[in-house]
C-alpha cells in the first residue's frame, strides 16, 4: 500500500467519508460564489491537516525504513560477529586440543630422557668406580714392575760388574 492508503487504514472507520462529504460541501458552496463560512474554513483546515498528516506519515514511513534497516544491518552485523567469534572460538579449541597433545608428547619424551639420563649417570658412576679400581690395580702392578726393572738393572749391574772382575 501507499503511504496515502497506509494513512487512510489508521483513519477510524467512517472517517474519510466524512472528509469527503465535507469536502464536497466546501466545493459547493465556493463555486456558489459564497464568502468563506465557517464549515469551507473548517473544510479548508481539514484539508490542510489532511496534507500535514499525509506529509508526517511518509516522514515516518521513512523514518521507519531507515530504522528497519538499521536493524536489519544491525542484525546481519551480529550475526557476522557471533559466527566470526564461534569459528575464532573452534580454532582456539583446535590449537589447545593440539598444543595440549604436544604437551603430553613433550612430557613423555622427557620423562623418557630423564629415565636415559638417570641410567648414563649410573653407568658413569659404575664406569668411574671401575676405572678407580683399575687404575689402583694399575698403579700397585706398576709399583711392583718398577721394582721388578731395578732389582734387574742392580742385578745386571752386579753380573756386569762380576764379569768385568773374572773373565771366563
């Protein structure tokens, strides 16, 4: 409907019939060439209102559309945020679920490498304690050998000695 039909509904029944018998009387009595009475001027003022409430009701109409709109942008505009915030939403649950499954790997492989760690470090300390324990036998068996090669070389000397004094 047009703005005039639009504003014609909100009239109360009856009402536009009325407008128009009274139009109609004003019509007449101003082609009689009567001076203006009082039903023409309230004719006169009816039409004028009828013009001002038509004017106010396609500013309003208008006034309407803009605000319907705004709405409707409104509308979509939020719509577009809460679907933008759940896909923002979706991928920050996908990076947690990820970076807390690589957490857990992490976890296992350090605790794998401290079991690795824990079992060099007894390996060292039993590799230290038998390079201590090789290392005295190496130093007593080096302590007798040394002992040994001079007993020899005072007993060569001796012989070396002996032989130079009785030649055979």
């Amino acid at each position: 409907p047009t703005h005039i039909e639009a504003q014609r509904q909100t009239l109360p029944p009856g009402a536009m019939k009325t407008i128009a018998t009274a139009l109609f009387c004003a019509a007449c009595s101003t082609v009689s060439g009567e001076k203006v009475n009082p039903v023409g001027k309230v004719l006169e003022l009816l039409g004028e209102l009828e013009g001002k409430i038509i004017k106010q009701g396609e500013a309003e109409a208008k006034a309407y559309k803009e605000y319907f709109e705004w709405c409707d942008d409104t509308s979509k505009n939020g719509q577009y945020a809460i679907e933008s915030a759940t896909k923002e939403v979706a991928k920050s649950e996908a990076k947690i679920d990820e970076l807390t499954s690589n957490a857990a790997v992490a976890s296992e492989k350090i605790e794998d490498l401290a079991g690795s760690i824990s079992s060099a470090e007894a390996e060292l300390a039993n590799a230290t304690s038998i390079r201590a324990k090789e290392d005295a036998d190496f130093k007593a068996s080096e302590g007798e050998l040394v002992e040994a090669v001079d007993a020899l070389d005072r007993a060569s000397a001796v012989l070396q000695r002996e032989m130079a004094k009785n030649p055979a």
